[in-house]
C-alpha cells in the first residue's frame, strides 16, 4: 500500500490550512489519506487505495455513501436552483416529517449545522426560562460554540473554564458539568444552584467519546429530575437522531425531553441541523419570539431534498430494523474474538454504533480517560493498512451503514483478530 500522493497533498496543505486540514479530527499523524472517491461501504483514497469504511463521515452515511436515492434528489433540485432566500414547499413537507417522526417535537427551525442547532437550543431554552446557567455531561460534544467548549473538570460538579483559546472565561461561568451515568451529581448541580439551571443538554448515548450507553434507569431519573425543577432537558441527538430508531434515541429508550437537536443521517451526507421542541419553547424564537436565530442557508433547498429523500429510504426500507440487527452481530462477533485471544478490552455500542475499547468499558469520560488511547491508534494504523477504515481515536465512535455486507462484516472481523494479535 502506497500513499505518497496523499502524503505530498499533507505537505502542501500544511502551508495553506490551520494544522494542513479543515476540522481537527482529520489531522491524523503522520499525514491523512486523501479521498478520491466513495461509493457504498468503500472508500478509495488518491493513491488508488480502497477501505471499508467505518468512519462514514463520522456518522451520517447510515445509508452509504453515494446512494442512488439522494443522488437523485440533488440533480432534480439542481434542475430547479439551489438558493433562493425565501420559504420552499420542501421545508414545510420536511418539518411536517420530523414532527411526525420524533415524538418530543412540535416544531423545527431548519439550521445548516449541529452546533447551530444546539447553540440555537440552548439560547431557545434560556429566553423561554428566564435562566442563565445550563448544565452538560462531562465529555459530551455539542458543537464548537462558546458556551459548550468546556475543559473536564475533576470533580463530580464543576463550573466550567474555556476548552479553547478566544473564549472569554465569563462566557462558559454559566456551563455546570457533571459526569454521564451520575445522577446524584446531576441532582446535586440542580439543587446548588436552584431556580439558576435553564436547561440540561446531554446525548443521550455518549457519542464522542464512545459509544458509553445510559445505564438502567438513567436517563428516565434525569427526566424526573429536571421536570421537577422546571427545567429543559435538551437531548442531542445529533448522532442518535434517525440513526437508533426513526424518532431517536428518545424513542429507543422512552424517554421524551423538551427539546431535541438533530442532524447527520437526516441529511443524508449533506449539511443539516434542527432544532425542534415543545410549541410553547419553539414560539420563542424569531421572529414569532423574542429569541433570535437566523441563517442565509437555514432550509436549504438541497439539504432539505435530500433529508426527505433520506427518510423515504429509512421508512420504505425498515433501515433500522436490518441494521441494528447486523450492529448486533458484528458486535457479537467482536466480543468472542477478544475473548479467544484473551484481550482485556470491550465492545460498546448500540445499534449501528460500536467501539472497541482498550481497557475497561467506562460508564463516563473519566473512566474512558484510562483507555489505552496510543495502543488505539497504533491498532488504527494497522486496520488501516488492512483495508479497514475506523475513526482515529479511542473517543469516536465506529458506524454501520446499509451498505455493509456480510463479506465486510467478515472481512472487517478476520482484520480485527488479525491486529489485535500480541
């Protein structure tokens, strides 16, 4: 396997783009491999290279990538122009789909992005309450905005410090953090703090630093909690949305919040973002409300195309049937493979995510801290030369799309047992 061309390509990007890339997560050492093209389950870089993929643009391509479906939707919206600056018939339909699908919203704004949908979230939820602190789980990501970017405290409540260099420490003195899987920490936030928490926003399964699923009876005592204490509970749903279940995480585990962000699978690989929630916190923002969001691509033309063309596949097809059903197995599969070399590792995960971790399986992101995180990315290198494409890190998850066969499958195992040999 050879990679000089993506190897040349890092060497000048280095020069034009902060670190050689344009997000942080693609800058994998020594240099990156350079896509040419996707189709499926494969991924093929500029030196002719081609890997299963289980990255899937870290999460959306539940349906592959390339797939026919939304390929016809962005020609035949192409045909029809793809920005306007004013309302579409395709908005409407699509906020009617999601409100019939994700039983906690009644109604949606259509933003480009994740992190517009929970900066968006959190200030809905700040107007609506009249508060000003909110409180997130320790190591949970939602997005790259000020309020959010937060450094893991050490203990189990701190108040927040800035995770990032041009953030005012004042801005983040209103974010509380607790740890995932805690809810006496959760309890003892709200009650230090009482009538001063707007809202509580936490995935509902751990996504960037996992999967670390809810234990038993978890989520249901945060719902308790903060219904309790009037406040908003925004589940992320980012990752989980459309992924687990057609309505979310939130019908996966029966847990309904107040408000729900969503994004990757609904767009079907192109850029979207909903913030969606109770009529009674959503009329708050503008212009029928007093809470401002706005956006030039807010409901795009194509994104909105292809997010409808997206749920037409997953409901035709009954998509999260078959794949959960395969994430079982491949999970399956994985867990007797370490058992037969007698690795002390574990398999996470839920649905069509997965993870294998080198250590204990952690309950929160202080547990997950003690992963092997070097001997991860020693073992990503060499799946990699195998033909098999994971996320870079300890801390993202892996993700199964309908486009993964059972060669892969089998493939993808005889790759892990291969590597993980001592």
């Amino acid at each position: 396997m050879t990679c000089e061309k993506s190897k040349q390509l890092f060497s000048k990007a280095k020069n034009l783009l902060p670190g050689g890339v344009s997000s942080p997560v693609r800058a994998i050492s020594p240099y990156p491999f350079y896509t040419k093209s996707a189709s499926g389950s494969k991924i093929t870089d500029v030196d002719g290279n081609t890997y299963i993929d289980y990255c899937m643009g870290y999460g959306p391509l539940l349906l592959g990538h390339n797939h026919p479906a939304i390929k016809e939707a962005i020609t035949k919206q192409l045909d029809n122009g793809w920005l306007y600056g004013t309302p579409t018939e395709l908005e409407v339909k699509l906020a009617q789909r999601i409100c019939n699908n994700v039983i906690s919203v009644n109604m949606v704004r259509l933003v480009s992005t994740g992190t517009e949908a929970t900066m968006g979230a959190i200030r809905a939820a700040r107007g609506y309450t009249g508060k000003n602190k909110i409180i997130k789980i320790e190591g949970g990501f939602h997005g790259a905005h000020d309020a959010v970017l937060v450094k893991a405290g050490s203990g189990a409540t701190t108040l927040g410090a800035p995770d990032s260099l041009g953030i005012p420490p004042e801005f983040t003195k209103q974010t509380l953090q607790v740890p995932y899987n805690d809810i006496d920490a959760m309890v003892d936030a709200i009650h230090g703090y009482v009538g001063e928490v707007a809202a509580v926003i936490m995935e509902p399964v751990m996504g960037n630093i996992g999967p670390i699923l809810p234990m038993e009876g978890y989520l249901e005592e945060v719902r308790a909690v903060t219904r309790e204490n009037d406040i908003v509970l925004i589940f992320d749903e980012v990752i989980t949305g459309f992924r687990l279940a057609m309505g979310g995480a939130q019908e996966y585990y029966n847990v309904i919040p107040d408000m729900t962000t969503m994004g990757k699978v609904l767009g079907g690989g192109l850029n979207i973002g909903v913030i969606g929630g109770k009529k009674e916190i959503m009329e708050n923002i503008s212009p029928a409300g007093k809470v401002y969001q706005a956006g030039t691509f807010n409901g795009h033309p194509l994104s909105m195309a292809c997010a409808l063309a997206t749920l037409d596949v997953l409901e035709k097809e009954k998509v999260h049937e078959k794949v959960n059903l395969a994430g079982d197995g491949l999970r399956a599969m994985l867990r007797d493979s370490i058992n037969d070399l007698g690795l002390d590792y574990y398999i996470s995960g839920v649905g069509s995510m997965f993870k294998m971790f080198f250590g204990d399986i952690p309950a929160n992101y202080q547990e997950a801290l003690k992963c092997d995180k070097e001997g991860y990315f020693e073992f990503f290198h060499r799946m990699l030369k195998s033909g098999v494409f994971l996320p870079p890190s300890q801390y993202e998850t892996n993700f199964l799309s309908t486009t993964h066969t059972d060669e892969d499958i089998a493939a993808t195992v005889e790759a892990y047992e291969k590597n993980l040999r001592p």
